[in-house]
C-alpha cells in the first residue's frame, strides 16, 4: 500500500474504502461479508474508511465490526453532517451524537458537511454558529479534522473552499470529469491552498469498469499492460501528485483485492505518455455516444438566468453514455440541490451563450432537448422541496 500526507503530515493510504455501497441480502447489509471484506482491506494497510450519516446502516456496521477487533486508533474514519437537516445549533449536537454513537467512538477523524454545493449553505450554516461549533469540537478532541463534499461545477467550488479554512475536501473525479464537476481546475486550486483532496466517484459508481461502449472496452485490450478498466482509472488517478486518498465501494473480495494490487504502484507518474494517451482515446470513444460536443470550457458562463450549462450539458450526455438514472442523479445534485437553482428550464433563450461558443453549438435548442429528459416529474418535486427547506428551513 502506497501513502499520501494530509495537511498535518498524516499517512493516508492511497486507496480508500467507500462504505456506502455495503454487499447486502435480503434488502439489509450483509454483515458478515461486509466484515470479510473490512479486515481484509485493514489487513492490506487501507486506514481511510468514508461513510455519510445519511447511508443506511453504514455508520452502525463499520462501528460495530471495528470495535469488535479493536482496531478503532489504527484507522481513520470520515463521515458526513447531513447540514441540510440542521435547523439550530441543538441539530449540530444532535447528529453528532448520534454519529457518535453509531460509529461506537469518541471522535470522528475526518468530518465534512456532506454535498456543500453552494456558498448560501455555508452561510446558513455560519449563521447557526458552525464555525464556533466545529472549533470547540476541535478543542475538546472529538473531530479532528473539518472538510466537505461537493457536487457542483468548478466556479462554485472555489467559492466554497475559500470560504473557511478547510482541513481537506472531497470532490467527484475521474478521466471522464477532468472538466466538469470540481474537476482539474478545482483540484489545482485545492492543491494551490494545501488543501488534500479526496475522490469520490472514480469509477462513476462502477460504470467506468463494467459498462462502457464496445469501442472503449477495444481501446483498453489492444494496450500492452492488460489492466482492467478499473486499474487504469484508479492509476490515472493515482498519478497525480493533487490527489491524496482514492474512495472505492468494494463490494466483493476480488474487487477489493484488484483494488489493493493496483494501489501498491500508486505513485505520481505511474503512468506513461503512452498511457494518457490512450486513456484520452478510450474518453473519446465515450463522448462518441455524447448528444451535445461540450467540452466545459465555460466560454458560455456565466448566464444572466444562472443556467449552469456546462453542467447540464455533462448530465445530458451522461445520459446517454451511462444510462438516464445516472444523468438525472447528476442534473438534480449539480442544479437543483442548492439554495439558487441552475436548471435549464430558466433559459428565456437570450443567446448571449451562444454569441461565445467556441464550438458553435446551438446551447438553446440542446437545452430544450436536455430539459425534456432531465427535468423529470420526479425532479420538479426534488426541486420544490429544496425551496421549501431554504424557505422555511
């Protein structure tokens, strides 16, 4: 296992362990397989291990299997305050607490405000008295280090990360997010900071290693090395210096044993030119499947309505690369789940995007296109509760 040093000169392994998608059976988390695959990971030196108060069962199992083999100082757990539940400072000790007492310890080691994808929310937050709470908790030993994840473009997210001083934060990143989401420029402007970042996402929920277009999937096996899919997107990963811990979801033993043999060669400049340059190739054959030639540079931004085009351009094609579940997870995180909406159906069609568009794409046509599969019944309702809640919350 290789290591990398948070901001305090802490070893972290490369190669973190995602837990929110636990082997289950009969609707429940396997708890027995999970356990398997949790001891096998900490016997490998992986000590990074990430869950989320709002993930079912998550915080209860890692808590009760770690206090079972006494390994809860030797490992470094990180979970999410689910800010956009807190209405008072009472809240903030009520789901501490409770993080607390599911996870069976006495401090948490790495806490993030969970999907802090907009400056407004910070705000609020600061209103309630986060900053004051987090630094007496910080005093008193029971969080050690303060960070956030976010879903949102790259603008947005140095907005944020400037806004307080962050210990660390953890974004979605993988060759075919380079330029959307926080991406390289947010990963850059991390770095710059010496704020460590963590991934989330580097398989895009697995679809990078299992369902990808038959011209990728004959990209990745005329390549000398023979790695799987997912070796060569954790090593572009990997081999970059910005990067600190690489979350994945291993659900079964020879995922996670692939995982631990690639993490043992992931070194800044693992890969070769040759290398990237395949990586770019097997990218373009997924934009192939691609609706809209977008490349997120932003040359339409901002827009006077607060489109975030770019955005819900990535979430339109990703549609089509991937699957429409996984678009419209992404279009409603990045447009709707924030206090000033981005949607595309706030488009009045001024075509000031279009007047700087170096790909000369017709931006109001496509985002009428976009609307009609994205801004589903099911989003529209996603929505408006998200309104109501920054109303009234």
């Amino acid at each position: 296992m290789q290591y990398r040093k948070d901001r305090y000169g802490n070893e972290l392994s490369v190669l973190g362990f995602g837990c929110m998608r636990f082997p289950r059976s009969g609707g429940k988390i396997d708890k027995e397989a999970t356990e398997k695959l949790l001891m096998r990971a900490y016997e490998a030196g992986v000590n990074y291990y990430d869950t989320a108060y709002i993930y079912g069962g998550s915080e209860e199992t890692i808590g009760e299997i770690f206090e079972k083999h006494h390994i809860r100082d030797d490992i470094n757990i990180a979970t999410k305050l689910p800010h956009y539940l807190i209405r008072s400072r009472e809240g903030l000790d009520k789901y501490f607490a409770e993080h607390l007492r599911r996870l069976r310890t006495g401090y948490i080691d790495y806490y993030l405000m969970h999907m802090l994808n907009d400056i407004s929310a910070w705000e609020k937050l600061k209103n309630l008295g986060i900053e004051e709470w987090l630094e007496e908790k910080k005093a008193a030993g029971q969080i050690r280090q303060v960070g956030f994840s976010y879903h949102g473009n790259s603008d947005m997210f140095c907005k944020v990360l400037d806004a307080y001083d962050w210990d660390f934060c953890q974004i979605q990143y993988n060759y075919m997010d380079e330029h959307t989401q926080a991406g390289r420029e947010g990963l850059t402007y991390a770095h710059s900071k010496g704020i460590p970042v963590v991934i989330m996402e580097p398989l895009r929920g697995g679809r990078l290693a299992t369902r990808l277009p038959k011209d990728a999937v004959q990209i990745f096996r005329q390549h000398s090395a023979h790695h799987s899919p997912a070796q060569w997107a954790l090593m572009w990963l990997w081999d970059q210096k910005e990067v600190t811990v690489v979350l994945s979801g291993m659900k079964s033993m020879d995922m996670l044993n692939e995982n631990i043999r690639t993490a043992r060669h992931g070194l800044p400049g693992v890969l070769a030119d040759e290398d990237r340059e395949m990586l770019e190739s097997v990218g373009a054959a997924i934009n192939s499947k691609m609706k809209v030639g977008c490349t997120a540079c932003h040359y339409c931004m901002p827009c006077p309505q607060g489109v975030d085009i770019p955005g819900t351009f990535s979430a339109y094609n990703r549609c089509y690369s991937e699957g429409k579940a996984a678009g419209r997870r992404e279009y409603l995180m990045t447009t709707a789940m924030r206090k000033d909406s981005t949607s595309a159906s706030q488009c009045i069609e001024c075509g000031k995007c279009e007047r700087h568009c170096p790909q000369h794409i017709e931006i109001r046509q496509e985002l009428k296109n976009a609307r009609k599969v994205l801004e589903t019944p099911v989003y529209k309702v996603a929505k408006t509760g998200v309104r109501v809640l920054h109303i009234y919350g």
